[in-house]
C-alpha cells in the first residue's frame, strides 16, 4: 500500500536505504561536475557546458532538498512535513524537478544547434543568450509552483513521499497547464532537437560542430567527428530520461482515475524520478571526452588533497623530518 502509516515499516526502511543510496550517488556526482567546472578552464570556455552545470544544480539539490526529507520521512513518519513548511517544501519540490527537465532541454537544444550550424553558432549561442535562458528556465519552473503555492494546492503525497503541487480537480486548469509547461515542453524539444541532429548525421558520415578544444589557449574550434559514436550516445540520453521521466507525470496527472490501482506502481516513479537525477551527471558528461577528462582530474586532484590531508595529521614528526 502507498500509505507510509499503513506499510510495514520495514518496506519502508528499504525504501529510505534506496533514496540514500540514490542521493548520495546523485551528490557525489554531481558535486564532481560542479568541481570541475570550477577548476577546469577548459570547460569554462565551452558555452554549452553551463547548461549542464544548471542540470547538476538542479540534481544536486534535489538530492538534497527532495530526496533527503523522503527519507527522514520513511524512517519516522512523525518527520513527515505539514501546513506551511510542506507548502513551502512543495513549491521547491517542483521547481527543483521541473528545472532539471528543462534543463536536458535546453542541453539538447545547445547540442542540436551545435551540430545543425555550426559555422553560425559562435553567433547565435552567446554568453548573454545563455544567462537569459538559465534565468529564464528558474523563472519558468519557479512561477508555476508558486501558483500552486499561493492557491494552497499543496498536500503531502504518500506515492511521492514528499510534500508535492496537486494535480485534482479541484486544481481545475492548473494540472494539464502545469503538465505542459513541467513536462511536455521539455520533452517536446528533446524530441525535435534529437530529430534534427539525426536527421543531420544521417546526411552524412561525419558531423562538424564546436567543440570544446583550445585554440593556441583561445576560444573553440570546429572539429569532424564520425557519425556513429554521436548516433549510439544520443539514443541513450533520449531512452534514459524517457524511461526515467513520463511515468511520474503519467501518474500524477491520472492520479484521479487510477485510484486504488495506483498500489502496483507505488513507489515506482518517483524511484525513476531520483534514479535519473542519480544518472545525469554520468551520462550528460562522461559520455564526453573532455568532460570525462575533467572529471577524472578532479578526482586525481581530490586524492592528492585528501592524502595530503592524512599525511600531515597522521604522519610522525619523525618521517616529517626525513
């Protein structure tokens, strides 16, 4: 049964011991995207990589923010939110959830313009264009939980553990307005954006895009990659975010009809939901060759660090003279 009160708690422990996994996987990779944007100046020059650096964002404090009280609140029920704070805690919820699905969109739309034009894009994806697009997407996702917020069409939802926007009919237009805005637009431009790049791939062999190479230590340059790697990396982005995504928002919006039927998929989407927030920094940025590169000198360099932390605490004095 989805209610929390109502199940074993021990279900319920092996619940919260997946979210914590999941959330802790969800963090450490994403904090290792974060560390190496921050640390690698190679990555900062690449335009496109900010919008993935807003996905990492995005998932990182979903880990934090959404899926962390999911499991305070599976272990003691007594912990799980009401009035104010879970209004609160809904609104965040949603922004946080609804901004990583734009924020794959507007990856793949940088990705397609990239690969569609790109002797134009050093034009037409400006720094001041992705600011506004980063903002915009806050905005965006932002604005239509706060509408629920202010309507108090906020609750605590026993299928997705968590304080969540409603979506009942008492909610009138405000489910298939938010559905659309939260879910089918994303989906919408990965879809198109992936067509065009395959569409443009299959023309011919090989693909010219930016990327993200210095130039004598300036800017980017053009580069001819073979069409069948772009092809292969593609097809799973697109098949890992529709697997992990539509169901939560399937459910949400049939939750009125589906009832009682709803306890065969509990727990189900909203685990696909963290799994993807758990997979992102993965298959966002290690499928790139500089990304991967960047990521694993991070790691060196938090090794290094770390030893070097142990060296001088746990050393004598004796081997520090020699």
């Amino acid at each position: 049964m989805c209610d929390i009160k109502l199940r074993n708690q021990t279900y319920n422990n092996i619940a919260a011991a997946i979210i914590f996994v999941l959330s802790s996987v969800s963090m450490a990779g994403n904090g290792l995207i974060l560390l190496s944007f921050a640390t690698s100046s190679h990555l900062r020059i690449q335009k496109g990589c900010y919008f993935i650096i807003n996905l990492a964002v995005s998932d990182f404090l979903c880990a934090v923010y959404v899926m962390l009280p999911c499991i305070a609140c599976l272990v003691d029920n007594s912990w799980c939110m009401e009035g104010a704070t879970c209004c609160i805690h809904a609104v965040l919820n949603s922004t946080l959830i609804s901004s990583s699905n734009m924020s794959l969109a507007a990856i793949n739309v940088d990705r397609a313009i990239a690969i569609n034009r790109p002797f134009e894009y050093k034009n037409l994806v400006t720094t001041t264009r992705i600011k506004i697009a980063i903002a915009y997407i806050w905005i965006h996702c932002f604005c239509v939980a706060l509408v629920a917020g202010i309507a108090n069409w906020t609750s605590f939802s026993q299928w997705e553990l968590m304080c969540s926007t409603e979506w009942t009919v008492r909610t009138g237009l405000y489910a298939p307005v938010a559905l659309i805005f939260n879910f089918i637009l994303p989906s919408t431009l990965v879809l198109i954006s992936n067509v065009t790049i395959i569409y443009a791939i299959r023309k011919s062999k090989t693909v010219v895009f930016q990327n993200c190479s210095q130039v004598n230590g300036s800017g980017l340059q053009l580069c001819v990659k073979p069409h069948t790697k772009t092809l292969r990396s593609l097809y799973f982005l697109v098949l890992v975010y529709f697997i992990c995504v539509p169901l939560y928002y399937l459910v949400k919006f049939s939750l009125e009809t589906l009832g009682s039927k709803l306890n065969i998929v509990c727990f189900i989407p909203v685990g696909l939901l963290f799994i993807a927030a758990a997979v992102n920094p993965f298959i966002y940025a290690l499928l790139r060759k500089d990304h991967r590169k960047a990521f694993l000198e991070t790691l060196r360099m938090i090794y290094r660090n770390l030893k070097g932390i142990y060296t001088f605490l746990f050393d004598s004095p004796a081997k520090t003279l020699q």
